[in-house]
C-alpha cells in the first residue's frame, strides 16, 4: 500500500513573550523534526497528552498553522509550498471531523446546509449537483432525510458528530483528519462514531489521521501508531508491534493506564505512573525531553537527545537504552 500522506522533518514553532510586558521574545517548538507516513485506506493515530504537538502537527498537515521548516506530500502535491487557487484545490482533499460537534457546526445553519457548505465554497458542482450528494452523506452517515431541515440544536452528541463526518466526506477528500472526534462524547456513543468511521473507511477506501490523548481509543481504530512527547515523535509502530511491545517508556507508561479487555492480561499488567510534570516548553532540557520523568533515565539520556532510529520492520523509538533487541525497559 503506498503512502498517500508523507510528512519530513515538519517543524511548527511559535513566538511567545516571556516575563511580562517587557519580557524577551522566544519560540516555543511545538512540532520538532517529526516525519511520518500513512498509507491510503490506512489509519495512523498519533497519540499524546495536550501540548504535545499532535494537533499542531495535524493543522501543519492542513496549513491552517505555517510549519516553518519540512515537507508534507499529499498524494503527489507539495502542500507547504502551494498558494492561491493550487492551494484552494489541495485544500479539497483535506478535511476536519473535530473534537466537539457542539461548537464546530453553526448553530444557525441547518443541517443540510452544513454539509453543502464545502462543496459550495471549495468545488464547482451546481446546487441540484450538492444537494444529490447531501442526500447520499445523510444516508451513508446514518441521518434520516426528513433530518436535513433540521437545526444542530435539535440533534444529540452524536448525531451532530455524524453531520460532521458527513460534511467531512463532501468533497471527496484524500485524507480526513479526525481531531479527538469522540472525546466529547458519551462512551456508549463513542463506539457507534469509531464503528461509522471505520464502516466509512471500508466503503469508502477512507484515509485517517487520527488525533487522540487516548491509546484506548486508538486501539481498535489504527494501522499504525505515532505516539508525541513534547513536540516530537518517541515511538512509531504498525498497532500490534507497538501494543505487544511498547519500547519507549512514556508508551509503556500510556498503554499501563488501557484497560484491557482480556482479564489475564488486565491481572498481569501493572500501571506505570510517571512523576512530575513535562519540561518548559519554551526552555527545554538538553538531553531526552522525558528524562526528568524516566523511571530508567541514566547519565547519557541528560546530556544527548536521542534520535527515532527503525529498530526493525518499521518500529521506530527514540531511546537511547532501546537496540535492536527490541526489549522493553519497563
Ligand atoms: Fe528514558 Fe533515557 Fe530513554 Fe529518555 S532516552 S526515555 S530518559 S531511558
């Protein structure tokens, strides 16, 4: 399968002011030095606490925030360095389904009309042309026709997360970006929108980038896994290699916090709290960016930054106690 999506060295940083109003100017690198890859009809779910980057990267993707260094490829087309109407078009084959149905569907638009918007503003189909189309994403998504007059207010949680992934759809995109798309949702209605988004995916030969705080979430969800800390990528793995074996010993520490369905495996797993708080973003450590919370950190991981090496078929972490054994430190 080959990739449709592929990231380089993407950097995203932003200008903060320090100290008060006189305070020094200083950037604060949101997305470090982070590659990756997703291949069509494929799902890659990047994982991690706020402020690690993971939505900034996604936006990056999207240039709805400027990277200032890297290259994103979207399905032959140079995304970072396109402008005007080449933009307008690659901007067609990306779309958002976001964290919080309640605030990201206009409350004063109806249905129908949420879900025609995109194709009204970036295609050139008439307006019986987007009305067809409405009518096929209200079925595919599971609304009812006689829904479509209706405004967002008189749907619950998750019908309004369905109209969002139908207006996500209307273009055709190559890739959508699911943003936290269930984190505001009940449980029981969490599982019917991950189950839609992975009927879609089928039917449709959809292609994910899914941002989650949650590994739990991403566990039924994903191909493969990036999961960030602090602005950079600490492991990448196909979704087994990196539930079977987490490397790194932030994963290791998210994946302890899964409650696992199997009962032996819940009874033997035990959870790995990690201590303390991450590093100041804007005045970050010189070695590994987790050693002040590494329960195995040693001398080496305070004086050099470790680099994501493949330590074989692809499962890629950034440790420097981790080789080629592929044996967990925790
Ligand atoms: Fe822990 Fe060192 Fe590995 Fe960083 S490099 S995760 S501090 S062992």
């Amino acid at each position: 399968n080959a990739p449709i999506l592929t990231v380089e060295n993407l950097g995203v940083r932003f200008s903060v002011k320090r100290g008060g109003t006189f305070g020094k100017r200083a950037f604060l690198y949101a997305v470090d030095d982070v590659s990756f890859s997703v291949n069509k009809g494929e799902t890659l779910a990047i994982v991690g606490e706020s402020g690690s980057g993971k939505t900034t990267a996604a936006l990056a993707v999207a240039r709805l925030v400027e990277a200032y260094t890297g290259h994103v490829n979207l399905d032959g087309h140079d995304i970072l360095n396109m402008d005007g109407e080449d933009l307008r078009q690659a901007r067609t084959k990306v779309q958002f389904i976001f964290q919080d149905p309640y605030s990201s569907l206009n409350p004063r638009q109806r249905a129908e009309d949420i879900v025609r918007e995109p194709l009204d503003s970036l295609t050139d189909t008439t307006l019986s042309e987007q009305r067809e189309i409405v009518d096929k994403l209200f079925s595919a998504v599971g609304l009812r026709p006689e829904q479509r007059r209706l405004f967002p207010h008189q749907f619950s949680g998750g019908q309004r997360q369905r109209i969002g992934i139908a207006r996500a759809l209307a273009t055709q995109p190559e890739l959508i970006i699911c943003d936290e798309p269930v984190s505001a949702l009940d449980v029981a209605v969490q599982a019917q929108i991950l189950n839609l988004l992975r009927d879609l995916q089928t039917e449709f030969g959809l292609t994910y980038l899914f941002i989650s705080h949650d590994l739990g979430v991403v566990q039924h969800m994903s191909d493969a896994i990036a999961v960030m800390y602090m602005g950079k990528i600490v492991e990448h793995a196909d979704r087994l290699s990196l539930f079977n074996n987490p490397l790194h010993p932030y994963t290791a520490a998210l994946l302890s916090a899964v409650p696992s369905v199997d009962s032996k495996r819940r009874a033997e797993t035990k959870r790995i709290l990690i201590p303390g708080d991450p590093p100041d973003p804007v005045n970050l450590p010189k070695g590994c960016r987790f050693a002040n919370r590494c329960p195995v950190a040693q001398d080496i991981c305070r004086q050099s930054e470790p680099e994501l090496i493949d330590r074989g078929e692809g499962h890629r972490v950034a440790c420097h106690l981790i080789d080629n054994t592929k044996t967990p430190l925790l």
